[in-house]
C-alpha cells in the first residue's frame, strides 16, 4: 500500500513539474510569421481590400500555473481520503 502512494505521490509531482514548466514558457514556440499582404500586379486604380486577422490571446502563464495548483491540490486531497 506503501508503494502504491509514493508512485501516486511521484507522478503527480511530475506532472505539476510538467505543468510549471510549459507555464513558465520554458518550451517555447517560435512566434507566427506576420501575415502578408498581396498587391496586385497590374496596375489598376482600386485599392485591395485589407482584411484584419484576429490577433491571438497572449498565453496567460499565471492562470495555467493557478490551474495547475488547483488540480495538484485535488490531487492530494484525494490521496489522502
């Protein structure tokens, strides 16, 4: 039973390593190429259309790093019931 525990006890502290980890930006993704803009290549005298992309949400580390916690601490309430 002892062993049981500790195992249990061992992969949720990789997990939350895991987590801190990507919440720290310690894995990071190049950021997305700029989009770019195509010009007619006749000459004309209407103006192309510029359509705005959405812009991302920037990653929000202190609210994953917040989840995480919260879920380790169910985590542990659990083992100890």
């Amino acid at each position: 039973m002892v062993i049981v525990r500790d195992t249990w006890r061992a992969v949720l502290a990789l997990v939350v390593g895991v987590l801190l980890l990507e919440a720290a930006g310690l894995r990071r993704q190049p950021p997305p190429a700029p989009p770019t803009v195509t010009t007619p290549t006749v000459a004309t005298n209407w103006q192309p259309v510029l359509i705005q992309q959405p812009q991302p949400q920037p990653d929000r580390p202190l609210r994953r790093v917040a989840s995480a916690v919260m879920e380790f601490g169910d985590s542990v309430i659990g083992v100890f019931r």
